[in-house]
C-alpha cells in the first residue's frame, strides 16, 4: 500500500503553504488528492509523479518524458 501524506506534511516536504497546495486542488493544478470525508490525503506516488511530470531544462520548455 502505498504512503499516504497530510497537507501539512506535504507542504513541508514542498516547502510550500498549505493554503498553496489547497489553491492548487482548486483549480486543479497540483498533485492528485484524495479525499476521506472532510480529509484530504495525498499518495506518495501521486506526489513523485507530478514532480516528475514538471521537469523543465528551461522556463519555456518540459524535459520529454
């Protein structure tokens, strides 16, 4: 099974606010999230996934995947 992170501990891992990463759900920008109840939780995984998915070499342009 695989880690599941709290806003806050996410943020700290992105050394962001959480109130970035709750823009970010928003208007769906940031990581895939999960949510339990009123909970949300974010997959390790989904997490590294969207790091890897915004690698960029220069401003205007992503590293192909």
């Amino acid at each position: 099974m695989d880690e599941l992170l709290t806003p806050e501990q996410l943020a700290e891992f992105l050394q962001v606010s959480t109130a970035s990463l709750a823009n970010d759900r928003y208007l769906g920008k940031g990581p895939r999230f999960i949510k339990l109840g009123g909970r949300v939780r974010y997959r390790k995984a989904d997490v590294l996934a969207h790091l890897d998915e915004n690698v960029h070499t220069r401003t205007d342009m992503r590293v192909p995947a």
